[in-house]
C-alpha cells in the first residue's frame, strides 16, 4: 500500500513536520507491505508564490502564526476549498477593516485570488503519484489548505482514499469536519500512531477481500461512514498511547527540499524533537485560559535513554544542531539524566523548549549548559492576583525571578502578557505598570499585550460559571467556512466572548509601557556583582539617572542577598537579622528600605512580596572597573561644579538623597 502524506501551508518551512514524520515512520514499520513518503507542499507553496508576486519569510510568518487569532491564513485558501476565487471577499475586507493594512490587505485578497491555481496543480502532483490513500495534516491554519486539496484529488481520482488528521481534528471538532466535508473519507482523532495504522490495515484487508466493508468501529476515534453514507464517529481512546510506543520521527526529504527552495535563503532549518505529551501541571492545575493537550491532558514522557538517543541520532543523521522541543513542558526529571548527557556529549545543541516559570537558578544553568538558548516559561502576567485568576501556581515576584535568572544564564525567555480575566481590575495592573520601567534590562514579552482567546478544551470554553457564557465561533470562521453556526460551533477552536477585566486606559497604559521596554531593552542595562564585603551594582536605565553603587552596610548586604528569592518585609528582617548579629532593623525600617530599593529600581514587589531584580554580572572584574570609570567621572563632575565648568550627565536628585539618607549606600 502506498501512503502520500501532505503538509499543506501554513505549516512553518523552517521545521518538519513531526506529526508527518511520526506517521511515515509508523505506515513504514507497521504496515505490512505498506511504505509512507512526504509531499512538502508547504515548500512547494513558496517556491509557486514566490515566481508569481512579492513574497517574503515575513509574509509567510505572518499567514502562518501571527495572523491566526483573524484567520487569515485559513481564509487565504477557503477561496480552493470552495472554487470561487472571490469567495467572501466583500465579508472579509469588511470584517478586517481596520484591523489589517492596507498593503497586508491587498496581499492577503491576492493571495485568496491566485491559491485555487495551486491547489489544482498540487492534487495533480498528488494523484500523478498514484497512491492508494493520500493523508494531510491539519494544524492551525492548515485547516482550509488541506481540505481544499483533498477536495481537488477526490475530483479527479475518486478512487484514491483520503484521510485528514491533527490537532484540528481533535474531539468534536474532527467529527465536524468529517460529517460536512464528504470528500474526506477518514478523519483521524487523537493520536495517530496507533489508528492509523490499523486503519491502513482495515483497507489493506478489503483490497484482499474483494471490495468487503472492512470493520472500522474498533479504531479509536475514527470517523468513517456506513453503508448509508451516515457519518459515524467512533468513540475517542480511554487513555493516552504509552511513552514507549510514540515513535521517532523520520524527516527523510525534508532538508533536501528545503535546499532547493527559495525558502533556503530565508530559515535557519530547525529539527522537531519530541520527550513527551501532555503537562503535569495541567493534570492538577488546568490553566483556565489554556486549550493545549485536547483530548489528553495526562503527561507521560519518553525514558531518559531513549529521548536522548532519538535527539543525538536526528542530530547525526541531518547534521543539525538547532532543535524545537515540542513538549508542552519540561520532563523535570530529564534535568538529571538526558540533559547532563547532552552536555558531556559534546555536541553544540541549541533546543527550545516550554519550562514552568518557578524553576530554580540551578536548573536554569544546567539548561543553558545542555543548549536551551530558548525558553518559554508561560510567566503571562507580573500580578500574583492575575496569576491565581489564571491558575498558573506562579506569582508574580517568581516570573520577574525568571527574567532575571534567564538573564543571568544566558537563557532567552520567550513570554507573553496576557489580560482580559474574569475578576482582574486595574489595581492588579497599575503598580506593574509602575515598575515596567526597571525591568527593561531583562527579556521584554515577545509582543504587546493581548486580551485572552476562549480556546476549545481551555476550563473557560467548558466551564461557564468561571465567567464566559454564550459563546459563538469567531467571527473569521463565519466567511471562511460554508456552514450554519451550529456547525461551525463544532468546527472551531477560538471563540468569541464579551470582554471582561481592565478595560481600555488600562491596557492602553500596559502596552504603552510594554512597547517602551521592548524598544528600549537592548541599550538597557544592570548588574550586580557580589565581592564579599560590598555589593557593587551597575544601571544604564532610562528612568534612572544613576549608574553605579556600593552597598557596604553589612545588614544591607545581608536583606539583598536574601532578596535572591521572593520574601516578605517581616520574614526578611527576621532571616537578615539572623545573619548579622547586632544589625537587625525593625519591620518598618526594613520596609523603608525596600521602598528606597523600589524607587531605586532595584527590587519588583508584588503582593507584599519582593525579589532584587539585578542578575549577576558575568565578568565581575569588569564590573569592577566599571564602577571605578563611573566613581571617578562622577568626582570630575564634582569638580567641574565646583570651578563653574558644564557638568554632563547630572546625578538624580532621588538617587542623590537616597545616597545622603542612607551611609552606607554609594550612588554615582
């Protein structure tokens, strides 16, 4: 049996697809007589537009991950699935008026304009190559793309089975699409490895038998149609596939059809690697905002030998060092088994991966150490109220901590902001807003902030009483699709919802401060080196006209190294009392102090808690030398005032008397 299996745009070009890989694998080994080959049609798309209009990796970037809350990149192709190269344009540019550019909404009607063209000639490509089952891949906003195409090879070789899968297809929303699209034979729900497979076998045995229907109702998850045409829809599997049956992936073709497309010239190729499924924090503590995982939140992961043997046999065999760790979250255990292979390995990995936000400095090294350039730590918010909203089990002082210890060990953090939650008001947001101005040395979010989407299997999507009721599909499925509501209620992921929390000056305020950091961060900077008897720190700060300090106070010392981690005023004057006999301060002292550090920017509180916010300079001896250079202009700027010269770059006034108030306390 021969398996074509299709990755429609907007699959990312610069990764392979794991599902595919996954599936080739399993037709491969498990399928007798059975062999699986890949069509990259996504590849194939760029090489196609490219020759036809201005189009570039940030365009494709765009159809394919930011534009996915507007559907657009699904609309793009609905103009295929539905045969009219107009189709709902007039919605579209009205639903969208406003919300895109004009040169993005000129490109995005073209694109709709000219796709038709190149779904007929991909599902020529695909029926030239004469399988017996054709199978796409349906991820984000592939969805339209892959039911256009196999619309199009059921066309002209009715012959040939089709069958579609993925995170689209999960649950009810595969059943949606099976019962409305009848040229998809098969829909695949959940994980495939196992139902493909013996679905593949299921048709094998009627090809053997004769044209006898084969017995379908024990493929978990299946929809299949009986003798009547009805769509049927098997129940879903019970429980998850066990760690030890989820296959490897084989990414034959992939980097060669890479090489030969224009798309070469545009990514770095990542290697999609995967140690497990599922997320142990959802187990307990589902995130309300959070639809991943779909049918199965149960996390199982991949023995520590085997995930380290798929990760350095992918790496030999592409000879690619850079990898996408797909796990919704880290396997903590890997941290003492694959991750310190990984390091005396000797490999040059570089992995991203999604990590909880309260993992410990150590840990954080020992990532750096094995490659993980890029982390994503889901922090969402700086506010402990708007993080218990959400049921992250973080709080707010924790995920500045991360910023600045991701800082510190070389990790990039990747994060968002999010707002919008049932309960939050813009007293949880107006003391962030406050401090944004001394966290610009650390990781900004990676955009502005965004109002939440209801996501399908996310507890704000199943459990009204939290705060959305009456739900409907957004409304960019309503002129992408062909279907009455009820139908597309089945079919989509993000729902629209009346807004709820802050209201508008408020996120007005939030992203203004949000833009400020992420254009200000690179020039940012603050360090902190600790030498024993003095901790010398170095600030370049928009907000913050000085530049370098010294604390020299021994109790002083004591409550900022205590400040590593998140303490209250009362738990760290009695811990800073303890270290030094003779030196303790009273509570409202220690809290005077904390708010001298806060004006400072030295310290973020949150919710009557505090951390220090200064990471820890790589190279003290020129940190050092850096508070010299900074003492030592700022004793010519003395002597300059004092002969009538200009003085440049004045020292603040609040630096200046935070100096004069407190000793011990240095200040240029």
């Amino acid at each position: 049996m021969r398996v074509l299996l299709v990755n429609m745009p907007w699959s990312p070009i610069d990764l392979p697809s794991l599902a595919l890989g996954i599936l080739k694998r399993s037709v491969d080994e498990h399928v007798p007589d059975g062999s699986a080959e890949v069509l990259h049609a996504n590849l194939e798309f760029t090489d196609w537009i490219t020759r036809r209009m201005e189009f570039t990796a940030e365009d494709y970037e765009y159809y394919a991950l930011a534009s996915y809350f507007m559907g657009c990149g699904d609309w793009v192709f609905s103009s295929a699935l539905y045969d009219d190269p107009a189709w709902r344009d007039d919605e579209f540019a009205a639903a969208m008026k406003g919300k895109l550019g004009a040169s993005r909404m000129r490109m995005t009607r073209e694109l709709h304009q000219l796709v038709p063209e190149f779904v007929s000639e991909i599902a020529r490509r695909i029926v030239d190559e004469a399988p017996d089952v054709v199978g796409f891949t349906s991820t984000f906003q592939q969805n339209t793309a892959a039911l256009a195409a196999a619309r199009q090879v059921k066309l002209l070789a009715p012959h040939i089975v089709t069958v579609i899968g993925g995170a689209n297809c999960d649950g009810e929303q595969g059943a949606t699409v099976h019962r409305n699209f009848p040229f998809v034979d098969y829909v695949i729900r959940g994980e495939g490895e196992a139902a493909f497979p013996r679905l593949l076998a299921a048709l094998g045995e009627k090809h053997e038998a004769h044209g006898k229907r084969p017995d379908l109702s024990t493929v978990a998850g299946l929809c299949h149609r009986d003798p009547d045409g009805v769509s049927t829809a098997n129940p879903m599997a019970t429980s998850p596939l066990p760690p030890a049956t989820i296959l490897p992936p084989d990414y034959s073709g992939y980097f060669e059809r890479l090489g030969a497309s224009v798309a070469r010239n545009w990514v770095e190729p990542k290697l999609v690697v995967e140690g497990a499924r599922g997320c142990w924090w959802g187990e307990k503590h589902h995130c309300t905002f959070c639809g991943l995982n779909g049918s199965f939140m149960q996390f199982r992961s991949k023995s520590p030998d085997t995930f380290y043997d798929e990760i350095m046999d992918l790496a030999r065999r592409h000879r690619v060092l850079d990898m996408y760790v797909v796990d919704n979250i880290l396997d903590m255990g890997y941290l003492s088994t694959v991750l310190p292979r990984i390091i005396e390995s000797g490999y040059d990995l570089r992995l991203h991966i999604e990590i909880k936000a309260n993992m410990r400095r150590t840990q954080l090294r020992t990532l750096s150490d094995a490659g993980l350039i890029y982390v994503q730590p889901g922090i969402e918010s700086l506010n402990s109220r708007v993080l218990d909203l959400m049921d992250k089990g973080v709080s707010g002082c924790q995920n500045v901590r991360m910023l600045r210890d991701g800082a510190e060990t070389g990790l990039s953090v990747s994060w968002n902001y999010l707002h919008g939650f049932p309960g939050e008001s813009a007293e949880d947001y107006d003391p962030v807003i406050a401090q944004l101005p001394a966290l610009e040395h650390l990781n900004p979010p990676v955009d502005l902030s965004a109002r939440i989407a209801i996501e399908r299997f996310s507890p704000y999507f199943n459990r009204p009483e939290l705060g959305f009721s009456g739900l409907r599909p957004e409304a960019h499925y309503r002129f992408t699709y062909d279907l009455p509501e009820e139908e597309l209620y089945g079919l989509a992921y993000v729902f629209e919802a009346p807004e709820r929390g802050i209201g508008k000056p408020t996120v007005t305020a939030l992203n203004a401060a949000l833009a400020a950091w992420r254009k200000h961060h690179a020039d940012a900077r603050l360090t902190q080196a600790d030498l024993g008897d003095r901790i010398v720190l170095v600030s370049k700060r928009r907000a913050f006209q000085w530049r370098a300090m010294e604390l020299t106070d021994p109790y002083e010392i004591a409550a900022f190294r205590l400040l590593d981690q998140p303490h209250a005023p009362s738990a760290l004057a009695r811990k800073a009392a303890g270290r030094v006999p003779g030196g303790a301060l009273q509570e409202d002292e220690v809290r005077e102090l904390l708010d001298r550090w806060v004006e400072l920017g030295l310290v973020f509180t949150d919710n009557g808690q505090y951390v220090h916010i200064a990471p820890s300079a790589v190279n003290e001896d020129l940190l050092r030398l850096d508070f010299m250079r900074h003492r030592h202009a700022a004793r010519v700027e003395g002597d300059a005032a004092e002969t009538g010269a200009p003085v440049p770059d004045p020292v603040s006034a609040s630096a200046s008397a935070s100096a004069a108030a407190e000793p011990h306390m240095t200040v240029v």
